[in-house]
C-alpha cells in the first residue's frame, strides 16, 4: 500500500498541485512502463528526504483478468471475411459496436448494436456465439480466432497516442520546484539509465508543474528587458521628464534585496520556531515567492512616486537646483 497527500491549489489543476514534479513515461509496452515506473519511485525515495509520491494509474501491477481475441486470418481469407467487419462482429458480441448518431431535436443519442445478451455476454460462452460468413456459412467465434486468457492493467492511459504512466513527485518543502527539478534530471534519470533500469523503448519526459515552470521561467526572461522599456518610457511620459523615472527605478532592486532579506529572516524565524514546536512551514525561492516579489516590487515603486510629484509640482524660488516641472525653474532645497 502507498500513501499520498497533496495540497491544493487554485492555479493548478495538475494532480500534486504546482510543487510536483510529473515524470511521463511512455512505450510500447506496458509491462516494461510499470517496471520503470516502480524503479523511478524507488529512486526518487533515495534522491528526495520523504518526498510524496504517487502514479497514476495508482497500481502498477497486471492482475486485472483479460481476454485477447487473436483472429484466425487465414481462415478468414477463405470465408472473405474483411478485418473491419469481423472486428466490428466481435465487438457487438461483446461490449457493444457503435453504429452511428441519432438527433432528436437538441439531444444527441448514440446507438450501439448488441448480441441478445447485451452488454452481459459470458466469457465462458464467448467462444462458442455463432457468426455468419459472407458466403453465408455459420461458424463459432471460437473457429474463426483463437481466445487468449491473460491478464492486463485496470486503467490504460493514452498522452498523444502512446501508452503512458506518470509518475508525481512532491519534494519536502524546504526544496525549490526549480531545485527538484533538477535532481530528477541529473541523479534520478542519471541514475536510471546507467544502471539499465531504464529500456531502450521507454522514455522519460519531465511535465505538468515542472514543464510549466520551465515555460514561464523562458517567458519571464525573454519579457523582463521589454517590460522593463515599457515601464520607464511610461514614467517619461507621466513626468514629461527623462531623468526622474531613473530614480524611481533605483528603488526595484533596493526593494528585491529586502525581499530576500525578508524571506531569509522569515525562515529562519520559522526553523527557530520549529525547534520548540511550532510548524510554520518553509518558504523556498521558488516561481510562486518570485510573483510574491512582482506584487512587492509594485508596490515599492509607489512612494518614489509619490515623491517625485510632490517635489516637482512645489513652486519655484528660482535657485540653482534641478529644475521644476511647471515653470522649468530651479528647485528650492525645501
């Protein structure tokens, strides 16, 4: 048995929320999926200190009993029994073949056909339903293709057509997303593929609250020159002047070493409260902190603001001072 919690998010509808990091892996065969599947969780425990982890589909075994139809194709040649048309036999005789769409003003009614038995056909009895050959011969299912017993997984997952398993890591939360990420790349599947527990046919793709983080890191970087632009071409144009939004941006990366002064002096207040009983959690750099520092950076920049309206709206005394918005006259000291 294997348990599992994650918190939940409002921006995150991923299972683990935006802290896990989801390992998609995909290949021909399921058996193989499962096995690397249950190597990843066993390496991520050595990786990680208590992480939480979890799969889906959440066991990975093949127990769930199944009956493969293999056709008999020779034979079918003979009888001029076209692959699609035996399929679709088959299928009614089991779970049902769909037909086609019936509209009935604004509902919309699917039509499947069924044996007389329905959707209840008995296995046992699977072999021996009888099927009519297009030259008219009627013949059990049971001479026209072979029935397997074997078994197979309760769930089949299917990510742009390929058969996959995924995998949900959740570090301690003292470890940035970014920092977690990283450890899966470079020990865990490191260490996958050179101890052979990771086949040739079966690969391994790092998504969801990780493959989002990487995107949103790209975006940020390759906006934030642009950004920055806009926002002192902006000022320019409140001011009417080129020189006062240069000291207001002064004040963003006064307020981001603060920030981190803050977030520092915050964790360690928490760890210190830790030790004598109190849970207050860790906050790690992470991209959800950095939109924290978005929301503190707006507001940082408000007073700078306001004091440079202020200074340059006051009244010129006409002394040798930088020079004042109405009349383009000096400033006075005070």
């Amino acid at each position: 048995m294997r348990a599992f919690s994650a918190r939940g998010s409002i921006i995150s509808s991923n299972q683990g929320g935006t802290r896990a990091v989801e390992l998609s892996i995909t290949g021909p065969d399921l058996a193989e999926l499962y096995d690397t599947a249950r190597h990843v969780m066993t390496r991520a425990k050595s990786v990680f200190v208590d992480p939480r982890i979890d799969s889906s589909p959440a066991s990975l075994s093949l127990d769930q009993p199944l009956i493969e139809i293999h056709p008999k194709w020779e034979r079918l040649a003979e009888l001029g029994f076209d692959p699609a048309e035996f399929g679709f036999t088959v299928a009614a005789y089991s779970d049902g073949a769909f037909v086609g769409e019936f509209i009935d003003g604004d509902d919309k009614v699917d039509m499947f056909l069924f044996s007389t038995a329905g959707n209840n056909q008995q296995l046992n009895n699977l072999a021996q339903v009888p099927i009519r050959a297009p030259n008219g011969q009627v013949l059990p299912l049971s001479a026209l293709a072979e029935l397997r017993e074997t078994v197979d997984s309760e769930q089949l997952r299917r990510v742009n057509g390929q058969r996959t398993v995924s995998v949900y890591i959740i570090p301690a939360d003292d470890i940035a997303l970014e920092t977690a990420v990283d450890k899966v790349r470079t020990e865990l599947i490191s260490a996958l593929k050179a101890s052979g527990e990771l086949p040739n046919r079966v690969a391994i793709n790092i998504t969801g609250a990780a493959d989002d983080l990487a995107a949103t890191r790209s975006a940020l970087l390759s906006n934030f020159m642009v950004a920055l632009i806009l926002i002192y071409l902006l000022l320019v144009m409140i001011f009417s002047h080129w020189g006062y939004p240069l000291l207001i941006l002064t004040t963003v990366p006064l307020g981001i070493a603060g920030g981190l002064v803050g977030l520092v002096a915050s964790n360690n207040v928490g760890a210190l409260l830790a030790t004598i009983g109190f849970d207050t959690g860790h906050q790690a750099l992470d991209m959800i902190t950095m939109l924290g520092f978005v929301i503190l950076l707006g507001t940082v920049v408000n007073n700078p603001i306001l004091i440079v309206e202020q200074t340059t709206g006051v009244t010129c005394r006409c002394r040798n001072y930088p020079f004042c918005k109405p009349c383009k006259k000096p400033l006075p000291l005070a």
